[in-house]
C-alpha cells in the first residue's frame, strides 16, 4: 500500500512540473490543473478514507451485568374462612359443597327439642 502511494505522488510531482503543463493552452491546461488537484486531494486525504478504523476511537469494555437476586417469591394469601354454620336457638343452617366439584347447599337442621319438665 505505502509503495503504491509513494508511486502516485511522484507521478503527480512529475506531471505538476512537466513541461506540458508549463506551456499548455486554455482547455488542455485546465484539465491538467485539475487532475493534478484531484491527485494530490486523493493522496492528501487517503488516511482518512482508506483508514476508517483510526477515525473512530477504541470501542468502550463493558463488564458484565450485575447480578440481581430474584424477587422474593410470596405464597398467595389463603382464602379467608367461610362461616359453615349459622346458629339459631330452633335450628341452624349447615352449607355443604366446596363450590368447585360440588355445589354449595344451604340445609336447616332443627334443634332437638327440649327434655320435657319433670
């Protein structure tokens, strides 16, 4: 690569001090003109289009992620207790069932009658 550059330049050394440049005329001279500015822009810029990697700064290491100890697992709050029974002095209802497999069902059971008086 460094020998193909430093054969450029003093191709365009040469062509800049040639004497075809010195006395050529009107359109002939304003071609030359800009080639020669076209080579040496090339040559003048080359480390920055042919060397991309210098024009941008070293990628930043990120260590690795901290670690985070999970969330506490929490059991779910039990359900609250139902009231099977509710009393009466001549009976109660009892509920049966789970509401799930079996269906709930209020049955009244009366109270056993008093003993008699003596």
């Amino acid at each position: 690569m460094k020998k193909t550059i430093s054969v450029l330049v003093v191709c365009a050394l040469l062509l800049a001090v040639s004497p075809v440049a010195a006395h050529a005329h009107g359109a002939v001279a304003a071609a030359l003109a800009l080639g020669a500015f076209a080579t040496f822009g090339l040559l003048a810029t080359a480390p920055v289009w042919a060397y991309p990697h210098y024009a941008y700064p070293a990628p930043a290491y990120y260590g690795p992620p901290a670690y985070y100890a999970p969330a506490p697992s929490y059991a779910p709050p039990a359900p609250p207790l139902i009231n099977r029974e509710v009393v009466y002095p001549h009976g109660k209802h009892v509920l049966y069932g789970d509401g799930v497999t079996t269906a709930y069902q209020w049955v009244w059971v009366p109270s056993p009658p008093a003993p008699p008086a003596r």
